[in-house]
C-alpha cells in the first residue's frame, strides 16, 4: 500500500525503515524520502513506527538527539 503518495513510496519500504532502527518521523524522510514534501503521510508514519516499536506515538515526532 502506498504510504507517502507523494513519492510513491509503500508500506513495505517503511516497514523496512523502521526495522533497520528509524525510530522517528523525522528519521524515516531523511532514510527514505517519505514524509519530506507535502507531510500528509505523517501522521500514518508515525503510526507504524508506534506499531513496529512499542514506544509512545510522542517519541515518533521527536528528533533522535532529544531523546539522548
């Protein structure tokens, strides 16, 4: 399914994002693009990331070096 229409990027390329450690929304546009023009996506971004992570959908719009 595509999740950033934008780039005609799909579920599968974030899933695989966020598997290989994106921990934020932030993180999966500069790894794959997604989230980086119009930010429609972001929303359903954050959503996978609380799905594949466990952690609070907060977390996902966080910058990394926040949370250090």
């Amino acid at each position: 399914m595509i999740i950033c229409h934008c780039r005609g990027i799909n579920d599968r390329t974030v899933r695989d994002a966020i598997a290989a450690g994106t921990v934020t929304v932030d993180e999966l546009a500069e790894a794959c693009g997604t989230g980086s023009d119009c930010g429609g996506c972001r929303p359903a971004l954050a959503e996978l990331i609380v799905e594949h992570t466990g952690q609070p959908i907060e977390l996902a719009y966080r910058i990394r070096t926040a949370l250090a």
